[in-house]
C-alpha cells in the first residue's frame, strides 16, 4: 500500500517514485517462484495428459513417387501457402514473411512514446483501434480470397438462378485475378518484353544469366496487383482512420497495423488449414477430404 | 539458595535438522540459510545461478496471472520440456533414410515409454510456437517493446523465427508422407525467391529433392545447430529484461 503522505504529494516526480516504493514490491521468492513452480507443474500434467489422450501422427513411410493430394506444409506455414494461391511464389513465399518479419522488428523504432507501458491496451483508443484492425483485415481478407475464388460468380448464379458458366463474358477479366491476364486482350507485344540478360547482373555475382523476357500482363497480376493490395490496403485503412480522426497518435496507428496482421495470418492460416481440399481447392471445411495419396 | 540451569534437552526433530542443514557439506553446497527471513530469501534468489535470471524483488502488479499469462515462461518451459523428450527420442532415433521411419515405428511400440516421449515432444513443439506468437502479442498490446525495450522486441522476432525453424527441421525427421511433403512444398518456397532462392534451397536440402542429405541437414540443425543458436538469443533477451528492469510497468 501506498503510505498516506506519498499519496498526497503533487509533483509527477513524487508520484512516480511512491509507486516504485518498496511498499508496492514483493519477493520474488516465495512469491514468484512459487507461481512458476505451480505453473511447471500443471503444464507438465497438461501436456503429459494430452500426450496420454492423443497420439502423433505417423503416416506411410515417405514415397517421393507418391504426391498427396492435398500437400500442405506444417500448419503455421499453410498461411503462406495460402498466399502462394494468388501471387508470384517469389513473393508469398520469401518477399512478403522477409518484409513482414522486417516491418515487425522495426515496430519500437517507429512508436517511442512512453506511455501506457505495462498495461494491457490502456492507451486511450486503444480497444476501437484493435476492433478496427482485426474486422477490416478478417473481412478483407476473407472477401479477396473468395474474390479470387470465383465464388462472386457462385453467389450470382445463385442469387439469380443462372448457370456459373452464363456469367457474362464481357465481365470474364472480373472472374479472379488471372482472367485478368487472360481474359482481357493484351496487345500481344506486351506479353513478351525482351530485356535480355544486361538488366540484371546476376553474372556480377557468379551466378547463371538471367535472361529477361516480361510478360507484362502476368506481371501485373503476380505482382503488381498483391503488392498494391498488401501494401496499399494497410495505407489505406490508416489514413482513412487519420482523416477522419478516429486515430490520431503512432500507438493508434501500430495497433490498427498490428491487429490487422494478426487478423490476416490467422485467417490466411485457417483458410489454408480448414478451407482448402484437394487441388487446394476452396471447400466447406466439413467437406475438406483428408489427403489422398 | 543457588539454582544452576540444567541445558534443556532439544527436541529430536531439530537435532536431525541441525544435523542435515547445519553441518560443512551442506553450507558448501547451499550460502544462504533457509529462506524463511526476507534476507534469506533475497539471498536464495541472488546466490543461485538459475533462480538469478530473477531480480529479488518484484512489483506486485507483475505476479498477477493476468499480466503476462506467463506466456514468455512458457515458451521457455516448453523449450526445455523439448530439450530434455528431445535428448531421450535421441537415444533411439537414426536419421537415416534406411532407419528414420523404422526407428519411429519402434520408438512407438518397442521404447517403454518411446510414444509418450514422441507425443509430448509433438505437442510441446506445437504448444512452443502458439506461446511464442501469443508472447509476442502480449508484449504488444501491453506496450511493453517501448524504449529502452526496443531491441528486445527484436531478439525476440529473431526468437521467433528460429522456433518456426526449429519446428519445421523436425517436421522432416518422422519421414513419413506428411513430412516428405510438407518440407518440399516449404523448401519449394524458399526456392522460389528471385536469383538466390535455388541455391538456397539447394544448400538448405543438399540437392534437388527432400532425400538423404536434406535428412542428415535437418537434424543436425534440429539437434544441435538452432538449438544452440536459440540459446543465445534467448540469454540475450532475459539478459537485457533484466537490465532493462524488469517488466515494463506505467510510468
């Protein structure tokens, strides 16, 4: 308990040092250690129960000659395998985690102020900027994977008693991201863009020559239009949120960005885990089939 | 009339602990007297090389369960968990293409004890990553990577990858279906990246299928490499909370 005359000082000074007094402080042992002690104990009879209760899988042995339909990568990797569906793999499966790993470290280097530190989401804002990130990047999420799914087609044809295969053919390029590069006619020309091998040195570096032909068109579709998404979404949303003010410091800002990563990975990661069948296909998770082989 | 005082006699139970806690052996082995005295028990803290990792004193609000859930001790505790089934699956597994598959066969029906080793160690490894990644939104939401924590956050995104790596080099080892094809379809990502991404992959699985040498690679990284690597990261991070004073708390 904070004694009576540190709690009657005025001055922020005082007031910080009473709260650090000893009087707040307890030992650590027994009263720490004795939490980690029981902890250990019950998530070592936890983990042994459950070890007890469910076995680990061991499937056939390995058969390079066999392919499964579907192969999935461990579960925490099945969000980008999910983002390997809609993008250059170059992009879902390095350039993206390097750059959200990187945006991630570089997270206190951008929001310094000091504070509200140590309290669970008490800066002011704090729950409307989490609510916010986590709805727009679970929604968002969800609709361009059903976008690129064709499945706006699916509901049309249901809602309007037509055949998926009657959607008009002037709307094609708006089926999923490729038919925009298949259903829109491209001049030919921009299909193949001979750069040759001088624009990237890869030479320089010992390694073999690349030799640059662009397809413009697939360009666009690989990598032009994720990275505006991935990239522009975010921006968007954040200053939407600036000119409107609903965020106004770093910390709002961070916590709209982080919460709606976090949205997007465990979205990505359930719809690649539960959603996705044979072919990688999008199914009703309770049609989802185990792999065949 | 002179009375002389006769030494009481001392119960039997503090002679047998005199004799256990109070004699040379034991003081080598253990400075401090039994912590039931605060000085004691700060100096059973701060004498001990294990229980040091602690400060001796600690704010209240921080002992809440709701603070921290824990969540950092747990990923610890979850690492040694698998540190110590991982040392005994050691005994009986040989990663050899011939071997790999049998020795898990055997370790699930001929080991005493071999299938709740390898259950624990599967669900420990599963259990580790869900705590790091719930760890590290913890540390988030809470503020606590604001200055001087900064680089802390960024042992600890570091921390995270190498238990992501961890768990993906010992998702081959069973070679089974699941693993052969889940470290291609992962490895087949890290080829995909522009210019560097096939020598990589070549490297990281040395050749160009998931065979024998991406086996023997994954588990010496399994066993030795990452874990020795975590080790440090991880002493760096408890090292600098501890310079950093403890948890953070409001200003």
């Amino acid at each position: 308990m904070v004694i009576s005359t540190q709690a009657a000082a005025q001055s922020p000074a005082v007031r910080a040092r009473s709260r650090r007094s000893r009087e707040e402080e307890l030992l650590v042992w027994p009263d720490l250690v004795f939490v980690e002690f029981i902890s250990a104990v019950l998530f070592t009879l936890s983990f042994t129960l459950l070890s007890v209760l469910i076995d680990a899988p061991l499937q056939d042995r390995a058969n390079p000659a066999h392919t499964p339909d579907p192969s999935k990568a461990p579960w925490y990797f099945l969000n980008l395998q999910e983002l390997l569906l809609h993008m250059h793999p170059a992009l879902a499966g390095v350039i993206v985690p390097t750059v959200a790993l990187a945006a991630l470290a570089a997270i206190p280097y951008f929001d310094r102020s000091l504070e509200h530190q140590g309290e669970w989401l008490a800066t002011p804002r704090a729950w409307t900027m989490t609510a916010i990130g986590a709805v727009v990047g679970t929604v968002g999420t969800i609709l361009l994977i059903l976008w690129d799914g064709q499945k706006h087609v699916v509901l049309w044809a249901r809602l309007t008693g037509h055949d998926v295969a009657e959607w008009p053919a002037k709307l094609n390029w708006l089926r999923n991201a490729r038919s925009i590069q298949n259903n829109i006619a491209w001049p030919e020309s921009w299909r193949h863009i001979p750069l040759g091998s001088k624009v990237l040195r890869t030479d320089l570096l010992g390694l073999p020559k690349v030799d640059l032909d662009v397809n413009l068109p697939a360009v666009l579709v690989e990598q032009v239009i994720p990275v505006s998404f991935m990239v522009g979404l975010p921006l968007l949303l954040s200053l939407v949120l600036w000119r409107l003010g609903i965020a106004k410091t770093r910390r709002d800002h961070m916590i709209v960005q982080f919460s709606g990563f976090i949205a997007v990975f465990l979205t990505l990661t359930i719809s690649g885990t539960f959603f996705r069948g044979s072919g990688m296909e999008l199914f009703w998770f309770w049609d989802v089939k185990p792999a065949v082989s | 009339m002179v009375t002389t005082e006769r030494p009481e006699s001392r119960p039997l139970g503090d002679r047998v602990y005199d004799a256990i806690f109070h004699n040379y052996v034991w003081r080598s082995v253990f400075r401090s007297g039994y912590p039931n005295t605060p000085r004691n028990q700060m100096l059973a803290v701060a004498t001990n090389v294990f229980l040091h990792l602690h400060p001796t004193r600690i704010h209240r609000t921080h002992v809440k369960i709701t603070h921290t859930f824990c969540l950092g001790g747990l990923s610890f505790f979850l690492f040694l968990g698998l540190t110590i089934t991982g040392v005994l699956l050691m005994f009986y597994y040989v990663p050899s293409v011939e071997r790999a598959y049998e020795d898990m066969q055997r370790i699930q029906t001929d080991v005493r004890f071999g299938m709740l080793m390898r259950n624990l160690h599967r669900w420990m490894a599963h259990g580790m990553v869900l705590a790091v990644l719930m760890h590290m939104m913890r540390v988030f939401y809470t503020g606590a990577y604001k200055p001087p924590r900064e680089f802390n956050w960024v042992v600890g995104v570091v921390l995270l990858v190498l238990t992501l790596l961890l768990s993906f080099t010992g998702y081959l080892l069973p070679w089974d279906e699941l693993s052969l094809w889940a470290i291609t379809v992962g490895t087949n990502m890290v080829g995909s990246a522009p210019i560097l991404g096939e020598p990589n992959r070549f490297v990281l699985i040395g050749g160009f299928d998931v065979g024998a040498s991406a086996l023997i690679r994954f588990y010496t990284l399994h066993v030795v490499g990452l874990p020795l690597l975590a080790a440090v990261f991880m002493t760096v991070h408890f090292w600098r909370i501890r310079r950093d004073g403890g948890l953070a708390r409001p200003l």
